[in-house]
C-alpha cells in the first residue's frame, strides 16, 4: 500500500514536496488554510515571479540549518520546472524567471503536475494540531482529523501574513518540543530617523550601504537605495534587513553615495566642483553627480545651509572634508523594526540543531520541514524560492520513501 503523505501549506514548499512525494508513488493530501494554493507565488517578483538564480554562492543564505546549501546544490530548479512544460529564462545577473514572464504560469505548473499526479488539495483546512501516535501522526483542522504516516510542514514563516503565513505553525512545533529561533521580518525596509529621510522621499541613488552594529561594519551591499517617508528601501536595504531586525537599534546604516571612487578621487572631484561652481548655491555643487534633492540635503546636513555661495562655504580644507566624509558614509540610526506586513521573507523558524540530514525533526520520526518554515533564509534574487523548490523536492522523497531507506 502507497505511504499516506499530509502536507500542511500549498506554497512554493508545499507544492514542490507533494509533488515530489506524489511521484514516488505515495498518496499524498494538501491541507491548506486559505481558499486557495499558492497565493504568495502569484506576488512574487512583482508578479513575475524570480524562481532562482544562476550564482548559487552559500553567502546568499542564512539560518542555522547547516545542511541547506547542499540540499540546493543537488537541486536543478531549470530542469524542475522544464519537466513540467515550464521554460525560464535568465536575466543579465543571473536571475531566472518564467518564459512567460508571469508568476501566474509558475503555480499552473505546478497545480497542474500535482493534479496529474492525483496529489489532493484540501483548501479552508487550517492545521491547529499535530499528534503522534505510534507510527501515525494525526492533524487537526478544528473538528476534523486527518492521518497519515509522514507529514511535511510546509506553512512558510510570518512574513505577508496577507499570503495566509501568519506563523501559526509555530506554537505546534513548539509543544512538539521543536526549537522555533523567534520568527523575525527579513527583505524588508529599514526604518530610520523620518526627519533624515522624508525630504528625499521618492529618490533613488545608486549607493554602497553598509550595516554598522555597536560601530563595526558588518556587511556592506552595493545597489539602489530608495528613501521613503520614515525608511530606506530597495534591495540592498532588503539584503541588509535581517541584520538590523537582529541588532535592532546598536545599527546604523552608513550610505557611501560615491562608491566607485577611492577617497583621492572623491577629494580631488570636490576641489574641481568647488572651482568650477564656486558661484553656485551650495545646493547646486552636486547636482552633476547626484540626484539634485540629494545633494541639496546632503550639503545642507554637512554644512548647515544649502544657500550660501559654494566657493564660501567650502574654501577651508576641514568644511571639504567633513562634506566628503557624509558623502562617503552618513549614518542613519536604525530606529525599528519592519512590520511582516512589509517582509518578503521570514529570518528565524525551527532551530537546524532540532532537523536531521533529511529535514526531519529529529526524535519525531514522521515530521518533515521545508521552506520558510525553517531557519534558512536567503538575499533577493531567487534565493528564497530555490530554497523551497529544493527542500520541499527533497523532503517529499525522503517522506515518500522513507520505510525503503
Ligand atoms: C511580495 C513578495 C515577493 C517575493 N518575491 C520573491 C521572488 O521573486 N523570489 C524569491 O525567491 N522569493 C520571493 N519571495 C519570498 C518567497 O515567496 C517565499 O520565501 C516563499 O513563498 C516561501 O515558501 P513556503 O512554501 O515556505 O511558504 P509560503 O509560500 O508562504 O506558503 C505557506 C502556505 O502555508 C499556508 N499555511 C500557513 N499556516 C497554515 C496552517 N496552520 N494550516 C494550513 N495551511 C497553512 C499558507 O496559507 C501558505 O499558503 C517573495 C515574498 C513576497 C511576500
């Protein structure tokens, strides 16, 4: 008789393992808490969804979950989804989306593979309880139970709790006596000082964007910053976020606004604006560098005013200093944390020292783990999902399969 699989959350995970579980032959049901699987897929990469990338470099991941870039390393995402009559392509730095250019064809695929493959999804079914008993475990959906011999917790983290991963998977694996690392808000905004950052509000800049934590740098991203009403965005601050959320306020982030310049060039570019606009309002010597407003707000911050002629306020050597040094490195306090209403991804979930080799929580035969619902997280660019595609393929087989091995 075929294994019984139970699944809980049809997401990029969830999908990925019922249909690998599905293919080794077991008989394998959904359980999914909103009217419908695979809301998040639809969102992801604005809508056309970055299913993964071409550089897969273990600096792109986080969490403590040790075996996680060997799982990725053994997974082929193109030849996933090629199987399933789904073409990528790959953009200059090595991000891969659907041919189509729509996510909306990333989960026809896979509902379609896994309706092949006669994988059941139950949809309105939230899970409110896990039990092991023998070698059955038991979900609870309110009244309703279900068994199987394996279960696969598949439920994401509690980033866009709109997408129905509002963590409350979590306290289950907890009173299971699973480890849960605090779920914290990752690819995300950074908030910071709003009086800093709301002048320049809607402007982007290529920049270098550091994460100071009790003064050091911890990890420096080069890419658009965007600054927002009370936040910096974009994805460097995304790639930066989970280290903020960490430290919370012992971070600052530190903005290199010329950072394909070394200092001699920056000082040497300065005297030559200053005797070229010398005549200038002060908020008018960048303006051929940088993004006008930009330079305005950074003169200002430096020197106290943006009007004065240039040439006056920058004639002594330490005024063109200190400017230079805010341009290479002004500080902003980072002042909180980011909602999970504003997170792509979760930082945190079931501890690795808690999983075997095989995701499987260990002293708890029969639970398997996969995507977010682990503490494995990974930078933009299709990182998150080749981690779910591939730990849920993984988890699948190994459920499947798991009375043979
Ligand atoms: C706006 C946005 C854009 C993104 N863009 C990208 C991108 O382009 N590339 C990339 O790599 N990553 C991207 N991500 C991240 C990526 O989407 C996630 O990392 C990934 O979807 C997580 O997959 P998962 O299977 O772990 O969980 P999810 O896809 O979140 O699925 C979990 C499922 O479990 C269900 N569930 C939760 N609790 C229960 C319960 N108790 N019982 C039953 N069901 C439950 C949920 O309703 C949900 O359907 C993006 C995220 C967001 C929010």
């Amino acid at each position: 008789m075929s294994r019984r699989i139970l699944v809980i959350g049809g997401g990029a995970s969830g999908l990925a393992a019922a249909i690998a579980a599905a293919e080794q032959g077991a008989s394998v049901t959904v359980l999914e808490r909103l009217p419908r699987v695979g809301r998040k897929i639809l969102l992801t990469g604005n809508g056309r969804c970055n299913l993964g990338n071409e550089h897969l470099e273990a600096r792109h991941f986080h969490g403590t979950y040790p075996h996680a870039f060997a799982i990725m390393q053994r997974f082929d995402t193109k030849r996933f989804f090629r199987e399933m009559g789904l073409y990528t392509r790959t953009d200059a730095e090595g991000r891969m989306y659907p041919a189509s250019g729509t996510a909306a064809s990333v989960l026809d695929a896979l509902r379609f593979r896994a309706e092949q493959l006669g994988v059941q999804m139950l949809c309105d079914r939230q899970v409110t309880g896990l039990r092991q008993a023998g070698r059955k475990w038991y979900a609870f959906c309110g009244d309703t139970q279900f068994s199987a011999d394996a279960v696969i917790a598949a439920a994401g983290g509690s980033a866009a709790p709109n997408c129905g991963t509002d963590g409350s998977l979590f306290p289950i694996l907890r009173q299971l006596g699973l480890t849960v690392i605090q779920p914290r808000p990752a690819l995300c905004p950074i908030p910071t000082d709003p009086a800093s950052v709301k002048p320049l509000k809607g402007i982007r800049v290529r920049a270098a964007a550091s994460a100071i934590v009790d003064g050091k740098c911890v990890r420096t991203e080069h890419g658009e910053v965007q600054f927002t009403e009370s936040a910096l965005s974009g994805i460097c601050m995304f790639n930066l976020s989970r280290i903020t959320a960490m430290h919370g306020k012992h971070t600052e982030i530190a903005l290199d606004l010329l950072p394909d310049y070394s200092d001699a060039e920056c000082a040497e570019i300065l005297r030559e604006l200053v005797r070229q606009r010398g005549t200038l309002p002060a908020g008018d010597l960048l303006s051929g560098l940088l993004p006008k407003r930009i330079g305005e707000v950074w003169v200002k911050a430096a020197l106290g005013t943006a009007h004065a002629a240039a040439g006056e306020l920058l004639h002594a050597e330490p005024a063109q200093r200190h400017l230079l040094e805010m341009l290479r490195g002004r500080r902003f306090p980072v002042t909180g944390t980011a909602s999970f209403a504003q997170a792509q991804v979760t930082a945190g979930g079931a501890a690795g020292q808690c999983l075997t080799k095989s995701l499987e929580a260990k002293g708890l035969p029969g639970l398997f783990l996969c995507g977010e619902a682990v503490d494995t997280d990974g930078d933009c660019g299709g990182y998150n999902l080749t981690w779910c595609w591939a730990s849920g393929t993984y988890v699948g087989k190994q459920a499947a399969n798991q009375n043979n091995m």
